[in-house]
C-alpha cells in the first residue's frame, strides 16, 4: 500500500508540472505587432480578436507651417480575421507656435480596414491594402506630409536574410479649400534584431501637390520588447528637402491588451 502512495505521488509530481506548463502555454499572451514608429505600416496584421494599441508623442519644429509642433498620437488596431483588421487613427491633443491657429487644438481622426491578399512565408512575402478616410478635420497645423481626406496603401513586409523589410506604396486625396489634388508616397523601412533591440532605418518621400514641392525624409528608431505584448520605441527623423520638417523626436510603446475580445469556435464532427 505505502508503494502504491508512493507510486501515485511521484505520478502526481511529474504530472502536474506538465500539466501547468501546458496550460502556461495555451494561456500565453500573444506578440504585440507594432506599427509604430516607423511611418510605414507592417502589411501584416495583429493577433485575431486582440485590441492593440499604439500611443506616443512627436516632437517636431522648423517646418514652413509652423516653428514648433507637440502632439499626442494614438493608433488602434482589431484584427476581426485573419485578413480583416479595423484601424483608428487619432491625435487626441496637439500644441503649436508659429503657425496660422497657434496654441492647442484637437487633431484630425480617422479611421479605416486593412485586408490581406497574399499571406507571406519564409519564401514570399506579406502583400495587403489598405483604405483609410478622415472624420475629423482639425486646424492644428500638419507635418511636411499634410493632411488627407482619403487613402489607400499597398503594404509589403517580408525577411531578407537576418533583415525585415517593410513597404508602402500610398496615394492619398489632398485638400485645400476647393481644390482636391492626388499626392504620392513611397516608404521602405529596414529592421534588424540585435539581441531584445530592434533597430530601425526608413527611406520615405511624398509628393506635396498644394505647394508642387516634395517631402523626402530619413528616419532612425530603436524598439524594446519589455513584454510579449508591451513594445517600447523611441527615435528621430530629419528632413532632407526644404520643404520637410528639418527635425522629429518621438518616443512611445505599443499594447496588445492579454485578453481575447471574443472565444473561437471549435467544431467538432460527432461520430
């Protein structure tokens, strides 16, 4: 009788370790999967049924609009399917000087989907689009990019060796007053891991058709993964035409909320 006890016990010890790191397991809170900080967009998309949020603050001056810009941004993301995921794009305050409506205002909201088209692997890569449209106009004035009332983005992401890549080809509606004009952009941006830090190198350009002139930047990032789902950012970006803003600061973090907004369903065939 004492073996049995003896037998079962050790049984016990050896299952319940086991069975509470598989439970560990199943319980793990997904990776976050920034967009930020970089301005171009991963074509890939966040957890199913996981709120991702992405918050931070720019800092920018010298720029024809403006002397100084302070604004607190903020990016939502709910993948509803594995191809389907809804975006909120907000800038909830926002201070400036030497612009035409100085002082702090409410930035513009927008909002819009992304769809996957081609699904990547270790040989091809991600391939998504993109549609996103304004519903709040704001007088705060804009960056060098300005402001849309409409747009649409073809997203490519993929691995090259050791790197991640990232691209955007982007045509947004520009307005000014009654004048409605196309604008074209083009963003790559290139990550690589060294050890828990990603850093990050971006190449962008957009057309700025209000004042016929272009906007070219390059900007530098470095990320750090406190969390699965908690990603720190910081980095800068310098303006290379006259027309850009001459510098950016900004620094924020990236959280997936740890738990799903609705349960899958799993069917089973009964025999």
């Amino acid at each position: 009788m004492k073996c049995l006890r003896r037998d079962i016990s050790g049984a016990l010890c050896l299952f319940i370790p086991l069975a509470l790191s598989a439970q560990d397991k199943s319980d793990e809170v997904p990776e976050a999967n920034p967009g930020r900080p970089t301005v171009t967009t991963p074509a890939t998309l966040t957890p199913v049924g996981y709120l991702q949020f992405e918050n931070g603050a720019l800092y920018a001056s010298k720029s024809t609009e403006f002397s100084m810009r302070f604004g607190i941004n903020q990016v939502i993301r709910l993948a509803v399917t594995s191809r389907i995921q809804l975006l909120e794009l907000s800038e909830p305050f926002v201070h400036s000087t030497g612009s035409d409506a100085p002082g702090a205002k409410l930035g513009e909201v927008f909002a819009g989907l992304q769809t996957v088209l081609l699904k990547g692997d270790e040989r091809r890569p991600t391939v998504s689009l993109s549609y996103i449209r304004r519903f709040h106009e704001s007088t705060a004035p804009e960056v060098d990019i300005g402001t849309f009332r409409q747009s649409a983005l073809v997203l490519v992401s993929g691995d090259a060796g050791k790197f991640h890549f990232d691209l955007n080809g982007i045509a947004t509606e520009q307005a000014g007053g009654a004048v409605r004009r196309a604008q074209y952009g083009q963003t790559l941006s290139v990550s690589h891991l060294l050890g828990p830090i990603s850093v990050s190198g971006e190449l962008w350009h957009f057309s700025q058709p209000l004042t016929r002139g272009n906007a070219v930047g390059n900007l530098w990032a470095a990320s750090y993964s406190l969390k699965r789902n908690l990603v720190l950012d910081a980095g800068f970006d310098h303006g290379l035409t006259g027309t850009s803003t001459h510098w950016e600061g900004f620094a924020g973090f990236t959280y997936l909320l740890p738990h799903r907004l609705w349960h899958e369903q799993i069917g089973r065939a009964h025999v």
